[in-house]
C-alpha cells in the first residue's frame, strides 16, 4: 500500500522565509526533514536554504509544516518532493507516499541593480542611454533618475536638459533626455528610488553600481571667424583660414575641398587641410609661414581602411573613426595656377560637434 499525500506549496515569489503544506491522508508519527528530497531548480536553488518539518501536534499528524528559512539576499527556486517512507499512526509498517512534488521561487533580495549602456546619440538632440535592471520590473518611474553635474567642467550640465522619460519593459530600458538648442555640457546620472519587482510584486530600492557621466552637445557648428587673402601671386601658397563656434569633426586629409565648402568661382588646385593643435586659440588673421613644420599647424590624419561612411555621430555602423577634432582649420593652396575670386560656403551637415549636433 501507499499513502496519498498533497504538498501545497504558496502561490508566487515568496519574498522572504515560507511555508510549504504537506497534506496526507492518514496520520502519520515519522514525516521528518529525512523524509523529504529538496532539490534546486534555479539560481540559488537550495544553497545556504534551511527547513525543518513540523506536525500540527506534537505527537503526530495528518498535516505537517515545512518552515523554510532563507540566506539574506538570494533569489531562485527549489522543488519539495516526498521521497522518505512514513508509518502510519498505530502501525510499525513503513509505507511508501505518493504525491507530486512542488516548486517554489523565492527572491528576498532587497535592492534592484541598475546598469547604463553605452549612450546613443540621435539627431534633434536627443540622446538615449539603455537602462538595465537586475531583473523585470514593473512600469518604474522615470523619477527614480536623479541629475546631477559633474564635479567639474559641466557646461551647461543639467541645465542643459530640456525634458526626459523612461521607456521599456521587463529589465531593458530607456532613458530618452531631450537636450534643449544651443546647449553643451555634461550631466550624471544615478538612481535613488523604489521599483516594482514583476516577480514578487514588492516594492525595492534600486541601486546603481556606477552613475554614468554622459556628454552632450547641441549647439550647431558654424563658422565664426575666417581669414582669405584679397590677392595672391600664382605659384605662391594661398592660405584659408577658418574658425568654429565649437569643436567639429567631419575632415581629414582625403576629403576633397567640395565636400566641406560650396566652392564657387576661381579653383585654385588640390587643397591641404591642417588642424590647430596649440593649447591657445591662434591668430587666423597673422600671415602664415610658408613652412608650417614644427608650428602647431598639423596635417589631418589619413582615415583608417574604407574612409568610413559617418552615421549622425560621426562614426559608422562599426564605430570607426570618422575626421579630426578642431575648431580652427588652416586650408592651403600649394601651387595654385589660376587666379580670380574664390568664394567658400560651408556645406550644411558637412561638419559636426563631436556630440552629435
């Protein structure tokens, strides 16, 4: 013969310690911890996990309770089943049980980790920084967010923030921040508030390891300053000079002087593009050496393989680099052959800031 037996287990993740009810039908006077097999399903399954079976009685029962007592700050889940054999209540004869062995998830972890991704820069000013929970959450509020400025050279900082939310389910996110017109700066962003956990529906703190520091530039690159000789002699350098708003990126030494300027009138021949690389601003209206070594004038850099096609963060899809950093750019004729009236406008999009504007 065997003896039924029901093992009730509660209903969803349980927070903290629990109870699992076992149910047979007859009483019984040796269902012990022995009795019983205990086996991990996931994560932390059964490590650091204690329990110990109790009778309604002191004697004996039909009903038993297993107390489980948890480690602090784990998470998984376990499976009870009856594996033992019992004797009935006035019996000496060990009998097998049968009954269906139940599974329990658990989580009484207290706090939710939060990691950011990489930041992803997209047109209008808008960036988008990946939020990752430690595990699914339940519509969280974009307030658990808290900016801050940096200690130092912040900019604009988080004044610079025009609005911003949270979108996404489970543990993946977003953190959409809306960077107001003409701003540049940088902001840090940790987290200080309550999240739903999906699984045990209790409300925890959420932590993040490490804030991140994000960067973010919205002021439109434009030329501010120029210098372009009035007259020149054929088989002399010519000299152009320009100066940014802000710092830019989109040139290197194989870009064609069309693909920066609208060049209209006299063509003066291929064209040598140098960046300023002095710690202080240079004089763009002082007359240039006609050899530039050991100046701070340098020769843009050769692009890597393929002169990658630039997405609207100045990289491409592999995140290969994309034209030098400046904000003053010396543009030099070597040998030019013809004369006439050069005129220069700045393509639009032809340069960016190096944060995407």
């Amino acid at each position: 013969m065997a003896i039924n037996a029901t093992i009730t287990a509660p209903s969803g993740t349980q927070p903290g310690n629990f109870t699992v009810n076992i149910t047979l039908e007859v009483s019984v006077t040796d269902l012990t911890a022995a009795t019983l097999t205990v086996t991990p399903v996931s994560g932390n399954g059964i490590t650091g996990v204690m329990f110990e079976v109790l009778p309604d009685d002191d004697m004996n029962s039909a009903t038993h309770n297993v107390m489980f007592q948890l480690p602090e700050d784990v998470k998984g889940s376990l499976q009870v089943a009856i594996t033992g054999m019992v004797t009935r209540e006035g019996s000496s004869t060990p009998e097998a049980v049968v009954s269906t062995p139940v599974t329990v998830a658990y989580d009484n972890i207290t706090t939710i980790s939060v990691a950011f991704g990489t930041v992803d820069y997209r047109d209008s000013g808008v960036v988008v920084l990946p939020v990752t929970f430690g595990e699914n959450v339940i519509a969280p509020s974009k307030t658990i967010f808290q900016f801050s400025d940096p200690s130092s050279n912040a900019g604009d900082g988080i004044l610079g923030i025009a609005a911003y939310y949270l979108v996404g389910e489970d543990a993946a996110y977003a953190l959409v921040v809306h960077i107001a017109e003409e701003k540049q700066g940088r902001f840090v962003v940790s987290a200080d508030g309550y999240a739903l956990k999906a699984s045990s529906g209790v409300w925890d703190n959420v932590v993040v390891a490490t804030p991140k520091t994000v960067s973010y530039g919205t002021i439109v690159p434009r030329i501010v300053d120029y210098e372009i000789p009035a007259n020149y002699d054929l088989g002399t350098p010519v000299d152009v000079l320009v100066a940014f708003n802000v710092l830019v990126t989109g040139w290197h030494v194989n870009n064609t002087l069309t693909e920066i300027f609208i060049e209209e009138g006299v063509r003066l021949g291929t064209a040598l593009p140098y960046k300023w690389t002095g710690t202080s601003p240079p004089d763009i209206h002082a007359a240039m050496p006609a050899d530039l070594t050991g100046t701070d004038w340098t020769l843009l850099a050769t692009p890597p393989a393929g002169d990658p096609t630039p997405n609207q963060n100045g990289f491409d899809t592999d995140g290969q680099w994309h034209g030098e950093e400046g904000q003053y750019f010396l543009i030099r004729f070597p040998d030019p052959q013809n004369t006439g009236i050069l005129n220069l406008t700045l393509r639009e999009n032809a340069v960016r800031g190096p944060i995407g504007s």
